[in-house]
C-alpha cells in the first residue's frame, strides 16, 4: 500500500500487479496507514484532525474518525480488530470502535503531543509515547490512566508491549533502550550500546529478545533479561527507522533512510538473502503471516517482492 504527504493512498496487489483500489477523501497529508487484523481493513490517520476506515477489497469508505483538535499522528487496530485508538498532537488518544463515529474513551494526561499509541494483546490496555517524555499505560475500556513510565529529561520515541503484557520496551532518545514492568516503577533493564538515538524497540514473541534500531545506522539484539547484547546487524548506510520480528519469530526486518529493507536470520543472526531496494523508510507488521507493510517509500511503489515464502506477500505503504 502506497499513500501519505499527499492526501490519498494506493493499495497494491503485490502478488498479481497492479492496483487495486485509491483511498480518496482526506484533506490533509496522511500520517500513518495501518491494516487490521484480517486485511480487509485500512485505518489511515491525517493532518485533517481524522482518521478513516476503508475497505481493502474496493477502497471504499468505512468510517470517519472526528474528535481530535489537532493533526493525528498515528492510528491502529487492536488485536481483534473491533477497536482503534488515534493519537494526536493535542495531546491526547481516543479509542474508538471500527465503524463508529464517537470515541469510546478520551485519555487525557500527557503534556505534549502524543506519538504513538498500541493496544496490549489482550485489548485490555493502551500504550501510548508523547514529547513529554512519559509512556504511560491506560485501561482500553474506560480511559483511566494505569501507570507512567519515564519522565525523565530524555523524550521516549516509540515503546511496545511484551506479548504477555507484562512488560513494555521503551525507545529513548538518550541512545539506551530500557524494559520496564507493565506495572509502573523504575527499569529493569536498560540496554545501552548505540551511539545515536534509539527511535524503535521491539519484543520477540516470546519475550526472550529485543530488537532494537537507532539513528547510528545499526540494529541490535539483545537478551534483556541480563542486558547482554547478542549482535549488531550492520549493513544499511544510513538511520534505521523501524524493526520488527515477523509473527513466529525467526526473522527480523529493518528498514533505513538509505532506502532499504533488510532481512535477518534470527537463528543465524544474519542477513538472509531477501533485501528490498526502494524508498523505505519505516515497516510495520501487517495484518497475517508473514506479510509487513512499509513506509514513505517514494521510488516505484509497486513492489514485486515476497517474504522468503511466495504464498507471504509483502505490502508497501508510503505515506508521503
């Protein structure tokens, strides 16, 4: 899927060729895309203060999203599918049901515009960074805020869940990576080593491992329980942007500013033979399988490739 900058998005049958449906209706330049969890859906977030919900199958629209007082930043489905929460730059997240137009909850806390947000596997809690540099955990349900991690001098620039929920990764803009308990309270690890800002941080799934990318140029796992640092991946030229363990954990995907997707063997800790060549600059998982979706790719957005199987098609979202 291809869209952003400008205010429509393209979705690509990568497995045929071609196009196969235009996503047209927002008024200001799109900020993130996202699928749910089956691929029927597109959650797209814009600088229009809305978020839209289409139909992968015709592009047609679903649901419009309206309530923010500022431009989204992000926008994604939970695990079931039935729910998104929206996060903006006024300093807020709003939960939503798929095909509603009023917000289920508002959560209300942080001092500066909120970054991103996720939904724990269970649906039961919301995840969400802002440039106040705090992450702080929500009850999905009702808005409450549950716990705040952080709130340092250091602004946290992403942070995930632990598959389990237990525990929540936090990218910092401090070159660290830090794990904390899902419950509040101080770190317990803190995964030092890059030299540039960590802009993502991500858990296996089972737990064991972070991934984590950095402004440096490198990617790097760790086994955090003792902090130890198993490998740094080199090979892109430029910042990474974003990575991501596929579903069963055997590979990791990193993406870069110098236009490249990479693909690594988890079990050998090295780059398989699959490398994409486009403008990506960011990977998201995607809604089955193997299948992941990346964006702000600029160059020749149809991307003929595959995931190491053929039966695991790739998608491409650009959102500039």
């Amino acid at each position: 899927m291809t869209g952003g900058g400008g205010t429509g998005a393209i979705i690509w049958d990568v497995v045929r060729g071609g196009e196969r449906a235009r996503l047209v209706g927002h008024t200001g330049a799109i900020s993130s895309v996202a699928f749910n969890p089956t691929g029927t859906l597109v959650v797209t977030a814009s600088t229009d203060r809305t978020a839209k919900v289409w139909r992968v199958a015709d592009g047609a629209l679903v649901a419009t999203l309206r309530g923010h007082n500022g431009a989204l930043t992000s926008a994604v489905f939970s695990a079931d599918g039935a729910r998104i929460v929206t996060t903006a730059v006024d300093a807020t997240a709003r939960t939503w049901r798929t095909a509603g137009s009023q917000p289920l909850a508002v959560l209300v806390g942080h001092e500066a515009r909120v970054l991103t947000g996720a939904f724990s596997a269970d649906g039961a809690r919301i995840l969400t960074t802002s440039e106040d540099a705090t992450a702080r955990i929500w009850n999905a349900f009702d808005g409450r805020l549950v716990a705040t991690i952080g709130g340092g001098e250091e602004m946290i620039t992403s942070a995930a869940f632990s598959a389990d929920g237990e525990f929540v990764v936090t990218a910092c803009a401090d070159a660290t990576a830090k794990v904390w308990r899902a419950a509040g309270g101080r770190a317990i690890a803190i995964l030092s080593g890059h030299e540039d800002m960590v802009v993502g941080a991500s858990f296996s799934p089972d737990g064991q491992r972070v991934v984590t990318v950095s402004a440096d140029g490198t990617a790097r796992v760790w086994d955090w329980v003792d902090g130890r640092m198993l490998r740094t991946l080199r090979g892109h030229s430029a910042a990474l942007t974003s990575g991501v363990f596929n579903r069963d954990g055997s590979l990791i995907v990193t993406a870069s500013q110098d236009g490249t997707a990479r693909f690594w063997n988890v079990h050998r800790l090295t780059q398989d033979r699959y490398s994409l060549v486009s403008e990506a600059c960011h990977i998201l998982l995607g809604p089955s399988h193997g299948r992941f979706t990346m964006q702000e790719i600029e160059a020749d957005p149809l991307l003929r490739a595959t995931w190491p199987s053929p039966d695991r098609p790739i998608c491409a979202e650009a959102p500039r």
